[in-house]
C-alpha cells in the first residue's frame, strides 16, 4: 500500500519521518524511518528532550510525500 499526499515531512542522517494527521486533523502520527545503516533502536538512543524539540522545528509541508 502506499500514498502520496501533501504532509509534513523532515528527513536528517538519522531517519525520514512524516506526521499522518488523525482523527478529525488536530492530532498526528509521527512515523520514523531509519536511513541508511540505522536503525529504531538508534533513533530510541538518539531521543532526548531537545532532541524531540529540534525534530518537531524541522518538520515542513511538503508537495508530493509518498508514503
């Protein structure tokens, strides 16, 4: 299955993430893909306070996101 879509996404060395709204759009998901030779676990490690504060800034509206 997949999907394209206008969504917020970000993507750095670590992963590529989208934001999937929910409900009725005033909550979203947040989906992490590992890049590279990463993996969920390195994300687990790699998430801290400022981290997620950082992550959450670096989202931004893109066109054509296939999911």
């Amino acid at each position: 299955m997949n999907k394209e879509d206008k969504l917020n996404y970000t993507k750095n060395s670590l992963f590529s993430a989208v934001q999937l709204p929910y409900g009725s759009g005033q909550y979203n998901m947040q989906v992490f893909l590992p890049e590279n030779n990463n993996n969920s676990q390195d994300i687990i490690d790699a998430l801290t306070v400022n981290n997620w504060k950082n992550w959450q800034d670096e989202f931004n509206t893109e066109e054509n996101v296939v999911i």
